[in-house]
C-alpha cells in the first residue's frame, strides 16, 4: 500500500512517445537551454542500448558514433517534460537487455540485424 | 504555527516545471488531533499535544484511553471528561508555541496547513549503524590503501600526544554507537502537497528508516 502512495507524485507516461525497445534505431527530440531565453531542439541519433523501468526514473540509453569515431552515450528521462518527441526508425534483433559489447565494435561489426514484424 | 506528524514512505524523484528532476521524501502526514492543550496558567508553558495513527481502542491503554476521552461517564465515574471527537491514536507528540490559545481539543490538522515552496524542519530517529568506527561515524580519512600498509586501512590515527601530555583529551572522536538518535533535518523545501492522500513531498533526505514517525513543523530558522 504504502508503495503504491510513495508513486503517487508520479507523472503518466506520455502518450504521445511510442513504445522504445533495446536495439531501436531513434531520434530523439530534447528541448536544452542554451543561456537564458535561448531555447532549442537538439536531435540525437542512435541506437538504443539500454532501458530502464522505475517510474519516474524510466529511462533509455542511446549510443551514436560521432565525429571520429568516438561513441557518444547520452541517457534520457522517459517522463522528462524536455523530450519533444522520440522516432523510431528501426527494430533490431537483439538478444540481450543490454548492448554493452556495442562499445568494444566498431564500424560494420556494430550493426545489428533488423527485425520487421 | 504549522506542525505535523507522519509517517517517512520511501524516497523518489519528480520534475519541475522546467524539466528539472528534484529528489523528494514522500510522508503520509496527518490526519493529527489535536488532543491536549497546555498553558502556561496549568502546566509553565505553552504546547499542544497531537496524535496521529489510528489504531483500534484495544491496542490502547485504559490510560491512555481516559486521557483521549475515550472511556464514558458512568455512575461511578460522573466527572470523567469525554472527548470531543479524537479517534484512538498511536502517536502523540507536543509542539511548543507561543500561543497555545487559538487550538481546542478535538481539532483536525491536516497537510492542507503546507504549501508547495514552505520551509520546515522534520525530526526523525535516524538508522541505527551500531558500533561504528571512525570512517563511518566522523568521516575520517583512513590509512594508505598501499605502500605496504596492513590492518591500518580505517584506523583512527593518533589521539594524542605522548608524555607531554600524558592521557587522551576528552571529547576525543573514536568509534562507538551511532545512529538510533533523534535528529532534526532543518529548512528543507517542501515541493507538492497531495490533499487527498494526505501526502507531502520534502526536497532532499529525512532521517530514519522508511515507516518510521517523522514530525514536522515549520522550519525554525528561514
């Protein structure tokens, strides 16, 4: 009981955020303050290597290979009011919860197998 | 005066308007009964005595019981005085005022007296650690880890002088009990209010366990 009230202050999830799956292939849409007044939209792409359910804390992990091939991780806030909207691109086939072995691949040893329903 | 008593439900995280994530201790404070009215005419000072937790009469004494006006008045008993509405309570806890007059017995002091933004002061009893050293307990550094150091790694270090002095000063920090001690968390934020549920979401960490009775009132220093 005393669970269910300690959730009680917790937001829904956003309807308008599909479903984000370990091995999807996303954009993410997050709003970020740069100074004061000075709002934007950043789009990060990549894939989705992680995600944790917590309730308020639900989160997903996306890993993107930037400018010399250094891998960028960046974590999101499932419930987070910043996140403007997430796309899925696509599903991969992946057996695991957790790609970790994506960091020690690199180049085409880091692709992942579609899977299409 | 705001003053409350409640019951610690765990900790979490909820957003702000601007997206920031604030860590919160939920409370389920309330409903409190106002069940004693102390003067400074009758007992030397002013307070209030609250109870909270309602619990079933058999769990309580007959003492305790006569002193919420719980027990009728009978032949025997014609100037027992009986209550004004105060349910059996588990919980009764005094808040000291400066002016106890504008409360009677019987009154019902819910979370509805907080607001988002407010500052209060919440004790608790914290986590009892037992028998702790001097790492936990005072933060003190510890021993090299390497260069050959064995048994040393969380030992105190020197307490003192040698003949000079000759003995250990007291007040000396070393290991021993910590923790099972009332404690009072001061000026923290309280953030959402849940009038319903009767719930309140403090900004930041409150001591003791979860489920354990926390009191509130408004911070005493703001």
């Amino acid at each position: 009981m005393s669970d269910l009230l300690l959730k009680a202050f917790d937001k829904e999830d956003n309807e308008n955020l599909p479903e984000v799956r370990v091995g999807d292939s996303v954009t993410v849409h997050v709003r970020i303050n740069v100074g004061e007044r000075n709002e934007r939209v950043q789009m990060v792409r990549g894939t989705v290597i992680r995600v944790r359910n917590s309730g308020n804390n639900k989160n997903f992990t996306v890993r993107r290979i930037a400018s010399n091939g250094v891998g960028v991780e960046r974590t999101f806030l499932m419930r987070s009011p910043l996140i403007e909207k997430i796309e899925v691109h696509r599903h991969a086939h992946v057996r695991r919860a957790q790609l970790y072995f994506l960091r020690n691949l690199r180049g085409k040893a880091a692709r992942l197998r579609e899977k299409r329903f | 005066m705001k003053g409350l008593l409640g019951i610690k439900l765990g900790m979490t995280q909820i957003f702000d308007e601007a997206g920031n994530v604030i860590p919160v201790t939920i409370i389920q404070a309330g409903p409190c009964y106002v069940t004693q009215v102390k003067t400074t005419d009758k007992d030397g000072y002013e307070a209030i005595q609250v109870g909270f937790g309602e619990t079933k009469e058999k769990r309580l004494t007959r003492g305790e019981l006569g002193h919420l006006g719980l027990l009728k008045r009978d032949q025997k008993h014609p100037s027992r005085k009986v209550s004004k509405g105060i349910p059996p309570v588990r919980h009764l806890a005094e808040f000291r005022l400066k002016d106890a007059s504008e409360y009677e017995i019987g009154q019902v002091l819910t979370v509805e007296q907080f607001q988002a933004g407010d500052r209060v002061d919440v004790t608790g009893k914290t986590k009892g650690r037992g028998f702790a050293g001097t790492v936990k307990r005072y933060g003190f550094g510890g021993g090299l880890k390497t260069h050959g150091q064995s048994d040393r790694h969380r030992a105190p270090g020197s307490i003192g002088a040698t003949s000079g002095t000759a003995h250990v000063f007291k007040g000396k920090r070393m290991a021993g009990h910590m923790g099972n001690v009332r404690y009072t968390a001061q000026n923290l934020q309280v953030v959402r209010i849940d009038t319903e549920k009767n719930l309140i979401a403090i900004k930041g960490a409150v001591p003791g366990p979860k489920g354990s009775l926390v009191k509130i009132r408004d911070a005493a220093k703001s």
